[in-house]
C-alpha cells in the first residue's frame, strides 16, 4: 500500500509542477506577445486622417500630418488653374509617369477633383518642407514662375501640381498621397478612392 501511495504521490507532483510551469511561462510569454503589437501612439500614426476642407477657401492651403509626414491640400482658384494649362515651364516629368501617385491622380492635376491639390509636403531631394509661393513672377524665381511650391534649402522648384521643374535637385514629382472623399467636404487621407470601371 505504501507503494501505491508513492507512486500516486509523485504523479500529483509531477502533474502539479507541470501544471505550475505552464502557467508561469503563460505569464512570461504574454507580455512579450503583447510587445509584438503596435503601440496605439503607432496605430494612430498608420490611420487614416479625416480632413474637413468646408471652409477651405479659393487659392487658401490647408496643412495636416498623416503618418508623421506634412501634408498640403491646396483649393487652386480657375485662375490658378488657367495658369497652370498655360505654364510653358520645361517639367522633368510633366505626364507623372514616375510613381510618385495613385492612378486616379496620373493626370495633369494629379488629383481626383482638378480644383484640389493634395500632396506630401516633403521634397523628392532631401526631404525639406518646400514652401508655397503661388504670385507669378517674383524676383527671386524669375519670369517663368507661374506659381507653385519652392524649396529653399536647395532651389528645387515644383508648379501647381507638385510636378518638379527640370534642372532642379529634385529627381521626382511631389508624392500624391492615397485619398478619398467621404462626401463634398471631408476628404480621406490614407485610404484609397475606389476605382470603378
């Protein structure tokens, strides 16, 4: 009978210790699984950013973050827009053949509504903050200059579409970023209009 008792005596401690190291490394593991998940701070730089452009007047840029990048959406005026038909400026990629933007945004407004610009705020060159100089002819960009975006830490130059001037250190177009509309007035950036067919 002692025999019996040994032997059922060392099954519950060897069932009992398996059991108490399951458990302990459950409560080790759960929290490196846990530190695999991003942080919400990182969920929230990846979401998608509503924009309310209501109040977002003619020739008037607006600017948001999304994904920690600066973002512009600018509403041209027809008279911008007349300008921009009409630039002669020799463009290094006129046609946005580079993918720089969505397809819905591969036409010479590099934009789903012509009338709203809305593109990365970050030169192609070395990242700089280009700034917006939308008069005609300043001196300082000579008589070509039909308004646009200008970097001044290195001259790179870039019109009402974003589109990079040639013989600028800029290599590519401003990045059109994905957007949608979720009605007349509130767009999406981060997510990507539906394409229909």
């Amino acid at each position: 009978m002692s025999e019996d008792t040994g032997l059922s005596r060392r099954r519950f401690l060897g069932v009992a210790t398996s059991v108490t190291a399951g458990v302990g490394a459950l409560f080790v593991a759960t929290p490196f699984v846990a530190s695999w998940k991003p942080s919400a701070r990182a969920r929230a730089l990846g979401a998608p950013v509503e924009v309310d452009i209501s109040k977002l007047e003619e020739g008037a840029l607006m600017k948001v973050t999304w994904r920690g990048k600066p973002v512009s959406i600018l509403n041209r005026s027809p008279v911008m827009l007349e300008r921009l038909e009409s630039s002669d400026v020799e463009l290094r990629d006129p046609d946005s053949e580079v993918d720089q933007q969505p397809g819905y945004a591969r036409n010479e407004f590099r934009a789903i509504k012509p009338e709203v610009l809305v593109i990365v705020s970050s030169c192609t060159h070395l990242g700089c903050v280009p700034t917006s100089r939308f008069e005609v002819a300043p001196a300082d960009l000579g008589p070509d200059w039909v308004g646009g975006f200008f970097c001044p830490c290195h001259g790179s130059k870039f019109d009402l579409s974003g589109r990079v001037f040639a013989g600028v250190p800029a290599p590519t177009n401003l990045v059109v970023p994905p957007y949608r509309y979720a009605d007349e007035n509130t767009l999406v950036i981060g997510e990507d209009m539906e394409m229909t067919a």
